[in-house]
C-alpha cells in the first residue's frame, strides 16, 4: 500500500517541483485559500501558539501574522517540493549566505562544527550550504514513515552533498567520525519539543518555561565542536539570506546549558523580528510548566 501511494503521489510531486516560480507562487495562493480558508489546518493551535507567546499584541494584530504566516507556510511547502528538480544556479540565487567566511575561518580550525537553527523561514533549502563547505555535511532528521518518500528525500539531499541521519544514528555517526579525524558539519534543529521525559531540561522560551532539546549541545561538548547559530531572513516571496553567529569555540569550557540557553535567544531574536515566518503549527509549548 504505501508503494502505491508512492506512485500515486509521486507524479504529482514531480509536476509541482517543474513549475517556473510564478505559477508555483500562483499555486501556493490557491493551496492557501484551501488549507486555511477552507481546512482550518491546525488553525487553533497556530491561535493558542500566537496568543500564548504573543500576548502584547492585540487580536487584530495577532490575526494578521496568522494570514502571513499559513501563505508562508504554504510556499514553503511548494518550496520543498521544488527541491526536487531545481538548480544549483537557482537555489544559490534563492538562499544566498552573508557571512559565509565566518564558516569557512571555522573549518580552518580542525574541529567539526554544529549548527544550530530553528524552523524559521526556510529551512529547507539551508541544505545548498553544502555547496560551499569543505566538510561532510550531516542533516540530522526524523525518519518519514513511508520508505519510499523517505529514500526519495535522501536523493534530493545527496544533490547538495548533504547526508541525511536519524536521530538514533547520530551519536554512533558523530562518536566514529570522532575517533577517525573525519571533520563534520551536523545541522541540528533544535527548536522543536522533546517528549516528556522527568530528566528534560526546562528553560525560558518565548517567555515560557518548556523542555528544549539539549542534544547539540551535549555533544558538541564531548566531541569538541564548534558551534554556529544559522539565522535566516526572508527577503521577499522565493528569496532569503543566511547569516552566522559564532555561539562559542570553546564548548567544553563552558557550564552546562549556557549553549542551549543562548541558541534560544536567538530564535526568540528572530521570530520577534517577523513571527509570521515561525513554524506555529507545531505544539511547541505544549508541556509548559
């Protein structure tokens, strides 16, 4: 069954991902009208999540990033799908990186490096950074259900020199790469909820206190790595910029969950800045305390 979905989908998906961006953004206004409109996708917890965390702003104003928010949501949906069969030309045009030396001093340090970003803006195309690195890049994510959608996601990575591992292969990936000297950048999206576990670490988002994933850190200090705050702006509908903040250099020197504490104010940073382009469908504060 989930190979017959697979090639039902699948043309569909290919003939999206062909489209020159004007009629794919026209698409993504229809695909709007339809999922907010008319599905209500997800629509009360995006209201739960926006008054919960942006209670300064009025409802009318609160209504406004919501709209913003579900047209950027579908772009990025249609962006993703995009990545299937755009350019190197294209996306380097698309997702430009401001500061790219700053990486590249790293590298020059003989240490791997983590990256640390939030699901803001797009986060998706980040992936074309692999263009330009002279490391191995590593995506870390949650393995997709259907196997066939998954190894599809896996090709549309291996474009960009990006190798995708799950959750549970990252610490035997990093702890071998580790003992053979082979240099490495992880993304790690590291913004989202973890499940609830007693032994979860509660700090301060978006002014509530919530458990947050500490994996990057954790093992950015054991394995000595670097770690990089990737901020990305939106420009305009199909562009965005890519910009790099040095967290520290010195993990292992510093105290526990100081890394973690400070890749949140960053994210925090961001989605102040424009939270229309924050993922706000996810229950991301729903284990408050």
């Amino acid at each position: 069954m989930k190979f017959i979905i697979y090639l039902i989908v699948y043309p569909f998906l290919w003939c999206i991902s062909i489209l020159p961006f004007p009629i794919l953004y026209l698409f993504s206004d229809f695909v709007y009208f339809i999922l907010y409109r008319i599905i209500g996708y997800r629509k009360k917890t995006v209201r739960t999540n926006l008054k919960l965390t942006l209670p300064h702003l009025s409802d009318k104003e609160r209504l406004i990033i919501e709209k913003k928010f579900y047209h950027h949501l579908c772009d990025l949906f249609l962006e993703m799908i995009k990545t299937m069969s755009i350019s190197k030309e294209e996306i380097c045009k698309r997702y430009v990186f401001k500061n790219f030396e700053l990486y590249a001093e790293l590298e020059k340090q003989d240490k791997s490096i983590a990256i640390m970003c939030a699901h803001y803006a797009s986060y998706e195309w980040v992936v074309s950074m692999n263009y330009y690195t002279k490391f191995k890049g590593y995506g870390i994510y949650k393995k997709i259900k259907n196997p066939y959608f998954d190894k599809l996601v896996h090709s549309i990575r291996s474009k960009y020199n990006a190798t995708l591992i799950t959750t549970k292969e990252t610490i035997p990936i990093i702890a071998n790469n580790y003992r053979n000297k082979n240099l490495s950048t992880y993304g790690f999206a590291s913004d989202q909820s973890p499940k609830e576990n007693p032994s979860n670490y509660f700090a301060k988002f978006m002014g509530i206190e919530v458990p947050v994933y500490t994996g990057a850190e954790m093992l950015s200090k054991k394995y000595d790595m670097n770690v990089i705050f990737l901020r990305t702006k939106k420009i305009k509908r199909g562009y965005y910029e890519g910009t790099m903040e040095i967290i520290t250099e010195n993990a292992k020197e510093l105290p526990n969950y100081q890394i973690t504490d400070q890749f949140l104010k960053l994210v925090e940073q961001q989605i102040y800045e424009a939270p229309e382009y924050y993922l706000w469908t996810h229950k991301r504060w729903k284990h408050k305390k």
